[in-house]
C-alpha cells in the first residue's frame, strides 16, 4: 500500500452509500440499482488504491466541503426547529436577512439591523401581549 490512497471520507461515504444500495435492492430487485451500486463501490475501491494522491486529495476536500456544508444546514434545521416555540422568523424584504423575533402574538412593527428597513410582522400564534 505504499504510495496508494487509501481509506479517506470520500472512500467510507462510497462504502456507506454501496451497502445502503445492495440494502435496498434486496427488496427492489433492480438491475439498474445493482449495476449502479457495482459502479460506487468500484468507484471506492480505485479511490482506495489510486496512487494519484493529489487528486484524490482535491476529491476528498471537495467531499468533506460539500459533507460539512450539509452538516451545518442540518444543525440550522434543527436549531431553529428547537427555537420555534420561543422565536419567530421573518426574513427581511429588502435585504434577505432572517431575523429571529420573539413570538409574541399581534402585529408588531420591526426594524433589521442589517439594513435599517423597517416593516411589520404579524405573528398568529404565539404568547399573548
């Protein structure tokens, strides 16, 4: 294994996504999904013994941005969903921020703090004034 890749993220998300395909198709029974999941793994398995290591590494940088990118919207969902009951929402009309207000039920008047444009916000279910 001198000189080769070997094992990177790149490598264990393409091992992960071939048994989740072969998974699936035990009760698809799909050529076309059997023949795709063919591809993927011989797809790790030259990633795995490419000597190329430069670009691989290329590869597996763009792999992990695009992972962590995914991974930071998912925290965003989830953060916000925890944070529903409390706060509201509101993107801003001129500039496209999203401003987290309180949820406090009524028609309330807001400025952003990004751009200063004012505008109102009515929120219907919420705490009572």
């Amino acid at each position: 294994m001198a000189g080769r890749n070997g094992a990177d993220r790149l490598f264990y998300i393409l091992t992960i996504a071939y048994v989740a395909l072969m998974f699936l198709n035990v009760f698809l029974h799909s050529m076309i999904l059997y023949f795709v999941g063919i591809g993927v793994f011989a797809a790790a398995a030259f990633r795995y013994f490419s000597r190329n290591t430069a670009k691989r590494r290329r590869e597996n940088a763009k792999a992990e941005q695009a992972y962590y990118s995914a991974a930071a919207k998912v925290n965003k969902m989830k953060t916000r969903r925890e944070q529903s009951r409390t706060y509201f929402f509101k993107r801003c009309p001129n500039c496209g921020k999203t401003l987290r207000l309180p949820r406090v039920k009524g028609k309330h008047g807001t400025k952003c703090p990004a751009c200063g444009c004012k505008f109102s916000v009515r929120i219907i279910k919420g705490a009572k004034k």
